[in-house]
C-alpha cells in the first residue's frame, strides 16, 4: 500500500509537479522576461495597432492568471511531495525497526555462544 503511494499514477498530480519544477527553473525565469521585454518593446514601438497600450493592462491581466493559477500547482505539488516524504519516513522507521529486533537476536545468540564458551 505504501508503495502505490510513492508512485502514484495520478495524471493530473503529476503534471502539477511538472508544471511547479518548470516555475522554478532559469530557463522559465528567462523565458517569461524575453517575452515580458518583447511584450512591452513591441506595444511601445508598433507603428498601426497597440494591442496592449501602457500600461499594458492586458500582459498585468496575463500575469495574474498565470500567477492564480501557479500557486495552487505549487501547493499541490508540496503536498504530493509532502506525502511522499512521510511514507518514506514511515518506511525508513519500519525498517530501522527491523534492523534493531535482529540486532538484538544476534546479540542474545552471541551472548549465548559466550556463555557455552565458557
């Protein structure tokens, strides 16, 4: 059960996590002021038709939908990592667990193997 938790087959999940690294990245960064700087050259210096005159209203509006939609993708993102992360723990405890009941058997068996020594 905890397994199918780790790699968990939810599209929509995993396309969040996806969508969330990308917002991190340099090349995300760079790519949104190219086209923030091209944006605003482009309506400042277009000789017919300003589709976005200053102060550029519409790119704000383009920014705030992006941004509405961002920080939920984010949270989700966090929260599927978030998960990951406790199972793990929890698998990790498990384990630990077992590794120290074993030790303790081998170490009663070498205590016994001492005293039939002796």
């Amino acid at each position: 059960m905890a397994s199918k938790h780790l790699h968990d087959d939810d599209k929509f999940g995993k396309a969040a996590e996806a969508f969330a690294i990308f917002f991190g990245t340099p090349a995300f960064l760079i790519g949104q002021t190219v086209i923030t700087v091209m944006w605003i050259v482009l309506n400042s210096i277009a000789f017919l038709h300003h589709w976005d005159p200053m102060p550029f209203l519409l790119l704000n509006f383009l920014y705030t939908i992006q941004s509405g939609y961002a920080a939920p993708l984010i949270l989700l993102a966090t929260n599927r990592q978030t998960a990951r992360d406790k199972i793990q723990t929890e698998l990790e405890t498990a384990h630990r667990e077992e590794l120290q009941d074993e030790t303790g058997v081998v170490l009663q068996e070498i205590k016994d193997l001492i005293k039939a020594l002796r």
